[in-house]
C-alpha cells in the first residue's frame, strides 16, 4: 500500500501560514500561537526545529499550498538548516504533499501526522496501542487517492476475470480489513471498561476525570492529589501528550469517601480526522463522569482561548452538562496582581446555568489543594457545615464507616455514655443518618 517517499530525520524547517483575510494585528498574533504550539509539538515528538517560514493567503495555492516565492524560501530554510523535513502546520491535500516532497526532495509531515506519530510513541497500554492505530489507519484511508503512479496499477489475480483490479482497490480492501479487526478488539476493552463503570455505580462510587488543554498540569495535579494516599504517580514533562492512556486512581474525599479520579488525554486544536472515533473509550468516560475538573495553564498567554477550545469539545463529546470545577493551574508562576485579573469571574455557562467554580492552585508546591479537595467534596454533595450524630456504645458499624468515609471532624463521650460526632457528610449519607434517628436536633 505504501510507496517509496523520501527518508526523514530529526531536524525539521517548520511552515506556518495564516490563511483568510483579517486584520494584521490578529493574524500576526495568530501566527505567533500556532508557531508556539507547533515548536512544542516538534519538540515533544524528539525533533529538532531549526527553522521556521510563515506568510499569510487568502486561499491555499491548489499545487503546493504555497506560493512560488514561499517555495524558493522554504528551499533556502532548508539548505541553511541542513534539514531533511518540512513540517507544515496544515492539512494537505494528498497532491500538495506529494508535490512538495518533489519540488523540496524532501520528507513532508502535515501537523495531523506529527501528532499521529507522537501518540504512537506514546502509547504504552493495549488500548492505547489499539486506538493510535485505528486513528493512523483512519488517516491513511483518506490519504489513498494520492496520485501516485501505482495506484493506476492493475493486479491480476486467481479467479479475477479481465483487467483485475486496482493497486488501490486492494490497498484500500487490506485497510477496511484492519479497520474492522481493530474496532473488533477495542469494543472488547470497551465492554470491559463499561463493566467497570457499571460496578463504580452500584457501590456508589464517583468519578472525577480531570480534562483540559494539553500541557495544562493534569498529571502533576493527578500526581499532587493520588500521591498522598499512596498511589503511584503519572508519568509527568513538560512536553505536549506527555499523557496517552488514561491512569485512574482512588483517593479518599471527606465526607464523600472513596472517589476515583481518572487522568485523561489532553485537548488541542484541530485534531486529525478520525481521532474522535478511536478515542471513544476515553471520551465516554469524560461524559459519565460524575464531576469534571477543567485544569487551565493560568500562566499560558491565550488561556482564554484554550479554555474555550476545551468547552468546545466537552460540548462536542456530550460532556457540556457534568458539573464542572475550573481548576486554574501555575498560579505560582504568575504575578499578584496578574493572578488576580486571571480568576476573577466571567460569564461561562456551567451545569446549573451559571459560572462554574473556580479553584487557583500550584500543583507543584501544593498550593491551593486543600480549597480544591473542598470543592470537589462539595460538588458531590457533602454538606458544608458539620451535623452532630450520637451514637449508642454499641454503634460499632456505623462509627466505623463515617470514619471509613473520612466524614469525622471531632468525636466526644456524653455524659450519658453515647458518642458525639461532628461530621461532613454527603446528602444520601444524611439521609441514611436522619432516617435511623441518629443525628440531634439543631
């Protein structure tokens, strides 16, 4: 299926071009954006930037997608870097991209391929290996029609009458083939994982799944939040998808008990077709979580738009509706008074209509975590003010399991012989209290 394309190494001329029209000062600032991310993208992937063309086009030309002056300039970039590939931070048409790698002699990578191959690096889990390489053989089936020469190819067969059939038919036969055996396999893993879910909520048990940007510090907040308790930590670097498989842990909330939080793919913009489907498994689990935290890069210049980027794929994935804590991270990193603009409250729909809670913190040093380990407590229902609960010397089990639920804020011995517990508690669990007439009178 695949053909003979020049050989790629590690340094790389990078070609950034803000199409449309639009004022300058917005396109400049545009550019400078896509420029960072896509540097960062290159470097994750463990690839050398030693260059950089940008412009600007109304439309893409439809033989290179550039123009002949770009083309001379990327040419020279090249030669100057002593580079072997030219990453573009586009999609190209299977004919703009084999036409450059003859124009240029040079490997071509479109961004949705740089971060297929990241991904594929990454992956270390079974269904994460099974979902890079349904997301590749999705890109590759629209990548078939490429226009090279034995593609037009006719290959006879046993059985076959006539001319038999086409180079691509067969190479795009042999894709469907392993489309299918791979969606076969993750709907296993799938059905595993619905399983799962299922006995979470017969016991009752929550689940908080962190999403955001890429980058943002889900896993080092992953890490700030499981660690204490014992957990192992998530892999953690400052480099884009430094995250591929989900990682999910149970940590004690007060008042709530056990909760699992789960460590999910980061967002980014414009994801290459078909990653929507073979992440699927993973995006379920952001729609049936009982609570979102939205890490955000408060130290990031566009976190706004990042931000907004991410409630365009919650909304996309059906997740616009589980309630939602913004957690601002990298607080540490920004001045007072900048911190102060950067969380003061906006408009921004949340689960009930309003603004969702925001919660600053620094991963790193910690700060903020406890307000955050509140408010996520507080979002699953456990009440803010302590109730009073007496309990008979014989009370044995239910002392055990508010304590077993973290909810004991103080416990002291009546003069009558009961136990007198101040506890945090969720609604049911009140409930539970009230109906066995064990809690006192306010």
């Amino acid at each position: 299926m695949f053909f003979e394309r020049p050989e790629a190494g590690r340094r790389a001329v990078l070609l950034n071009v803000s199409l449309g029209a639009g004022p300058a000062g917005n396109r400049a600032a545009m550019l400078t954006a896509a420029r960072g991310e896509l540097t960062q993208l290159v470097q994750s992937a463990a690839m050398q930037p030693v260059g950089c063309v940008e412009g600007a086009r109304e439309k893409p030309h439809p033989r290179w997608f550039v123009g002949e002056g770009k083309l001379d300039e990327i040419a020279a970039a090249l030669s100057a870097g002593d580079a072997d590939l030219l990453i573009a931070n586009h999609d190209l048409t299977p004919a703009q991209e084999r036409n450059l790698e003859q124009r240029l002699e040079c490997r071509v990578m479109t961004r949705a391929e740089l971060i297929l191959h990241i991904f594929a690096d990454r992956a270390r889990t079974r269904e994460g290996q099974l979902q890079i390489e349904l997301a590749q053989l999705n890109h590759a089936r629209t990548r078939m029609a490429r226009g090279w020469a034995h593609l037009d190819r006719q290959r006879g067969g046993v059985g076959l009458r006539g001319a038999g059939e086409k180079q691509i038919e067969l190479d795009a036969r042999m894709l469907r083939s392993r489309i299918r055996v791979v969606r076969e396999r993750l709907e296993r893993v799938h059905g595993q994982r619905q399983g799962s879910r299922r006995h979470r909520r017969r016991t009752g048990v929550p689940t908080v799944a962190l999403v955001g940007y890429t980058n943002a510090g889900k896993s080092t907040l992953f890490n700030a939040l499981t660690q204490p308790a014992g957990a192992g930590g998530a892999y953690v670097a400052d480099q884009l998808f430094a995250t591929l498989d989900p990682l999910m842990r149970r940590v004690q909330v007060e008042g709530a008990g056990e909760v699992v939080l789960a460590d999910t793919v980061g967002f980014i913009r414009d994801l290459p077709p078909g990653f929507a489907e073979a992440f699927k498994a993973t995006l379920e689990q952001v729609a049936e979580a009982d609570l979102l935290l939205h890490v955000i890069d408060a130290a990031a210049e566009d976190a706004a738009a990042l931000r907004g980027h991410v409630l365009g794929v919650l909304t996309e994935i059906g997740a616009a509706d589980v309630p939602t804590i913004e957690v601002w991270n990298k607080v540490d990193l920004l001045p007072g008074d900048v911190a102060d603009e950067a969380l003061a409250p906006e408009s921004a729909p949340g689960a009930d209509g309003g603004a969702p809670q925001r919660v600053p913190v620094s991963a790193t040093d910690g700060v903020g975590l406890d307000a955050l380990r509140g408010a996520v407590g507080a979002a699953l229902g456990v009440a803010s003010e302590p109730l009073t609960v007496l309990l008979e010397p014989g009370a044995g089990k239910v002392r055990a399991r508010l304590y077993a639920l973290g909810a004991v804020r103080s416990e002291a011995v009546g003069q009558d012989g009961r136990l007198a517990l101040a506890v945090r508690v969720d609604a049911a669990e009140a409930r539970r209290l009230r109906s066995a007439g064990l809690v006192a009178a306010s």
